[in-house]
C-alpha cells in the first residue's frame, strides 16, 4: 500500500517536473513542505547546481519567525530570505516548481515573498 502511494507522488512530482527545467538565466525555485517547516531552493538544471536556499530552520530569520504566529507567515519569510539570497547570486527571473503541492496556503505564500523579495515569474 506504501509503495503505491509512493509511485502515485512520484507520477505527480514528474508531471510538474517534466513542464519544468531551470536554465542558467532562469533557474527553478523549488518549494517543499513538511509538517512543520518549508524549504525553498533556486536550482540550476543545467549545471546542477543550487544557488540559493533558505528555510524556516535558517539562522538569519529566525528572529521574525519567532514573531510570526500562523506557518503561513513563516513561509512568506522564507520566500522573502530566498529571494534575497537569489538577487545575491544575480538571479532575477526564476521557473516556479511546486512539486506536488497545490499552488495554495503555504505554498502561494512562499510564491508571494518571492515575488516581494525582487524574483520574476
């Protein structure tokens, strides 16, 4: 039964992925989300590097993230820091790459402080 629904989040995270590939002038921010925290990455398919990431583990937020009081907020923040880290590395247009997730909630708001944070898509 396991390894059904493994295959079945697998085939979705294909699906998305197969629409999806980071160049090196638009790399693909990815987002993944667990139960308590989200992660937020800038790859680049092409050379297989990432180039910039953040979390709500990162030390460089954590004073806002104590103030926040919803996971929705938090991850707002992480699209902010990511986005930030991003224009460091002289990135300004990015493919967006939910994974599996619906574009909703957590999700739309890592999207949303992204786009605040200065990233384009």
């Amino acid at each position: 039964m396991l390894k059904k629904i493994k295959q079945r989040k697998e085939r979705k995270i294909k699906r998305v992925r197969n629409r999806l590939f980071g160049t090196t002038e638009r790399p693909r921010l990815t987002v993944f989300k667990s139960l308590n925290h989200i992660y937020a990455q800038v790859i680049d398919d092409s050379n297989r590097v990432t180039l910039a990431a953040a979390s709500t583990l990162s030390k460089e937020i954590s004073d806002e993230l104590a103030k926040a009081k919803s996971k929705v907020e938090k991850s707002k923040i992480v699209g902010n820091l990511v986005a930030k880290k991003a224009n460091e590395a002289k990135v300004e247009k990015v493919v967006f790459d939910r994974g599996l997730n619906k574009y909703h909630g957590r999700v739309q708001a890592v999207a949303v402080g992204a786009r605040e944070g200065g990233l384009k898509f």
